[in-house]
C-alpha cells in the first residue's frame, strides 16, 4: 500500500492511497483543477481511484470534492452528520452525485479497501478517522482531533503506517497572532493535537510505532523542526529516521517525496 500525501494544512487536504489495483482519497481539500495536477505530477494514477472518503465536512477537506468527485467519476463516503453538513449547507451544484453514509466503527468496501471510520474529537458535524486495510495491511488516518481516546490508540497500535495530526507548537500558539477565541478552540478538547500530543501517541505507541506522517501542521503556528524534534522526543529509543515523515502544504514533489508504503 502506498499512501502519497498531496496536500496537508489548514489551506487543503489531500491524502492518495493506492493499493494492488484500486486507490482512494482521503478529503479533497484543494480544488479539482489542483487536486489532478498534483496527482498528475507525484505519478499518482487518477483513473485508478474509486472513491473519496471525508473526515469532515470543513472546507480544508472538501473544497474541491463536488467538483472533483464528479470528474474521476467516483462515490463520495463520509458519515451521516458530514454528508448532511455538506449537501444541505456547503453543496452548490444541483449535478448527480453518488454519496454514501457510513457508521462509526462499522467496516465498508471502497474499492479494493476495507475501510472502517472511527470517531474523532472536533468542531465539526460528525468528524471521523479511518483505519485503511488492503490485503492485510492497514493504514491509520488521525487528524483533526483534539484529543486521543484509547480506543483511539488501540487502533492505531494495530497499523503498519499512521497519518497522524501534529498540528501546532503550543509556545507559537499562545504568540501567536490569532485571536484568544481561536487559540481556545485549538487548544480545546474538540480543536487540533498539539505537538506535545502527538508526541504522547508515539510515546504510548512505543515499539509497535509504525510509520508515522506528522500531518495538519499549522503554518502560522508550528514548523516541520518543530514537529520532528517533538515526535522524536516522543519515541525516544524507538526513533528512526527513515520511518518518520512531517507533510507540509506543499505535499509531495517529484524531488521531495511524502509518502509511505506499506
């Protein structure tokens, strides 16, 4: 399996994973024009994707998905609550549109997937992670959470690779140039992992860490040094070089590549 990050911030999201014969996205937070050319050039093959699957309905992880799923000819899966929010609220095209819904901690095929959504802790209508297997390998997809529950955890210790949300340093934060209200937000229980955080999932995930993606860094108030010395703080003796990526909003290039595979 091989999980290609297209994007990742708070200005887009965008997550490949192609396995033996069929692929996915995860979120479609850059616009579709974006979204193709980014595929067209980290030699992501487009027509092998059968489905886009949403963590939530915020427009870093869905700019592009009406538009984008109606090119690649493909159904959209994300929970009740996020397809509700989207259809009814952020959905301007009156077009056809293949939705499904889908229930925490109940598995769905998606493609050659097996994907299973599990909750996660954010400002959003009905906000989920994945757990992404393909011929017994698994993916964890965490972002956009608060906090980490255990079960939370003991999905995650079950993977072979793990995007995982590292998304500001609390010192910028609370430097930074945001309002009070909104660093209360991300600071808050339903707002975004820290990295100190992150650096605590790798802690308890000691020697079954997996590959890890440092993803949903903010621009303003984290940076990727930032992130990696807190991370490698966190799996201490654990720690390999190699096995730890940080994505940036940039994504991946063809000179400096962010992905993983399994």
């Amino acid at each position: 399996m091989r999980c290609t990050i297209l994007a990742s911030g708070s200005k887009g999201n965008c997550t490949y994973i192609q396995g033996g014969d069929s692929a996915i996205l995860v979120d479609a937070g850059l616009s579709a024009k974006e979204t193709l050319y980014r595929l067209a050039h980290t030699g992501c093959a487009a027509d092998m994707i059968d489905a886009i699957i949403v963590t939530h309905e915020h427009v870093d992880h869905i700019r592009g998905l009406d538009v984008l799923a109606r090119k690649l000819e493909c159904p959209v899966y994300a929970t009740g609550g996020t397809l509700a929010d989207f259809l009814c609220h952020r959905r301007t095209s009156d077009k056809p549109l293949s939705t499904h819904s889908c229930r925490y901690d109940t598995p769905f095929v998606a493609g050659g997937f097996t994907v299973s959504p599990f909750a996660t802790s954010h400002d959003a209508a009905e906000p989920c992670g994945f757990i992404i297997e393909e011929n017994g390998e698994m993916l964890g997809y965490c972002t956009d959470t608060g906090i980490i529950t255990s079960h939370m955890l003991d999905l995650l210790r079950r993977c072979d690779g793990i995007v995982l949300e590292s998304n500001h340093c609390p010192e910028m934060l609370a430097n930074g140039p945001y309002p009070e209200s909104l660093k209360r937000r991300i600071r808050s229980s339903r707002g975004h992992l820290s990295n100190p955080a992150a650096a605590a999932v790798l802690r308890m995930l000691g020697k079954d860490a997996p590959q890890v993606v440092l993803s949903h860094l903010s621009e303003i108030n984290n940076t990727p040094d930032r992130a990696r010395a807190s991370a490698r703080e966190g799996l201490g003796l654990f720690f390999k070089e190699k096995c730890l990526i940080v994505a940036t909003q940039k994504g991946s290039t063809p000179d400096i590549p962010q992905e993983i595979r399994l």
